[in-house]
C-alpha cells in the first residue's frame, strides 16, 4: 500500500483501536519494545505488528487483556 491508500487503512486500524483507553509508551529502543510487548500480548488483540513507519523506525498496537489499546514506538 502507498499514498492514500496506506494512510486511509492506517486511519480505519486507529479508529477502531481508539476505545475510551488508550496508553502510549515510547521505548529508548528495539530491545525494550520487544520486553514491552511480550508482557502485554497475552490474551490481547494485535491490531498492528511492529513494522517501520514514515515517522518512526518501528510501531505496533495492540489491545491488551483489560481492554486498553497500547501503541508501541521505537524511539527515533
């Protein structure tokens, strides 16, 4: 997917992972992401896996067991 496509399907992915809950943590690096992560994916929906994107070298989200949406960054 490029241009407005990519855009569109990343808004429709935001939309529907933003409940009444959302926390956001940003990680010093790939290591600690992926210690985030692991914690976190228990039970949870993946809504996104972690790729790069135009605005950071990596970002995922998921919804964890409890219902709270997590967008995960590696840090630029």
């Amino acid at each position: 997917m490029v241009g407005p496509e990519r855009a569109e399907h990343q808004e429709s992915q935001l939309r529907r992972a933003l409940p009444d809950r959302l926390c956001r943590t940003a990680s010093a690096g790939v290591a600690e992401l992926t210690e985030y992560r692991a914690g976190l994916s228990t039970e949870a929906e993946i809504i996104t896996e972690r790729a790069a994107s135009e605005w950071r070298p990596g970002i995922g989200m998921l919804i964890d067991r409890f219902g709270v949406t997590w967008v995960l960054e590696v840090a630029a």
